[in-house]
C-alpha cells in the first residue's frame, strides 16, 4: 500500500490517536520516509490525556504541543489511509480513502491501570505504528 497522510481517529483525540500520530511521526522519521500523519477526534475533548503524554515522554515523543481536533469529512477526504483506534469511534469511509480499525489493547479490561496501563498501550500502538511506517515507506 502507499499512503502519504494517514489520519489517525478516536472518540476524544486526546489519547490513543494522539499517541498513534506521535509514535508514527518518530517511526517514519526512522524509515526516512514522507508521510503526512495528523489526528482527529469522532467528539473531541478539550486536552490531551496526561497520562498518554508521559508515557510517550518515557520513549522520547512529545505530543506536548498538540491539541484535540475534531474530526470533519474534509479530514477523511483528504486522507490516504484512516486508522481508527479502537471499537468506539467510527469513521465513514470516503471514496478514495482506506479506513482500517486496530482494536488497539485495553489493559484495564484487566484490572492493569495507572502508569503501567498507558506503557502497555504505548507499547502496542508503537509496534503497530512501526509497522505500517514500514509498510507505507517500503
């Protein structure tokens, strides 16, 4: 597949697609490649999670000067590839556009919360985003 924007989605965008496009920034500058990655929220919050923020710190990713957006059918048009993050939002494909969900990883579904809960998340975003960066750049 070749994509050169990817839109990543959930409902606040203030976690999971933030974190997504943060991690997906880092592993395409690894690739070398050019992507344009943004994110957007199906109902956006107000701020990011703090605990998403922190987590990406850990791994030397600063989302600290982004903001949740709301999502807009203008945002899905003028992607190549939507990945929705998780089963709550949801994304009406445009014609041209490639959505894909990751039924990304919920460690509280386990009674794992706190710091070690947005690790775990981190970690299975990043590997997911690590990935795809490959996948688009390759």
């Amino acid at each position: 597949m070749t994509a050169t924007s990817v839109l990543f989605v959930c409902v606040k965008n203030g976690g999971k697609s933030q974190m997504a496009a943060g991690l997906m920034r880092k592993a395409v500058a690894e690739t070398g490649g050019d992507v344009t990655i943004a994110s957007a929220g199906t109902n956006a919050g107000d701020r990011l999670n703090e605990q998403s923020v922190r987590s990406l710190l850990d791994v030397g990713v600063d989302i600290t000067d982004q903001t949740p957006r709301q999502l807009t059918p203008q945002m899905v048009d003028a992607a190549d590839l939507v990945v929705v993050l998780g089963s709550e939002a949801h994304v009406d494909p445009a014609p041209g556009t490639t959505v894909e969900t990751w039924e990304t990883d919920e460690p509280s579904l386990r009674g794992v919360e706190g710091a070690e809960r947005m690790a775990l998340i981190r970690e299975d975003i990043a590997a997911r985003t690590t990935e795809l960066a490959h996948r688009l750049t390759t």
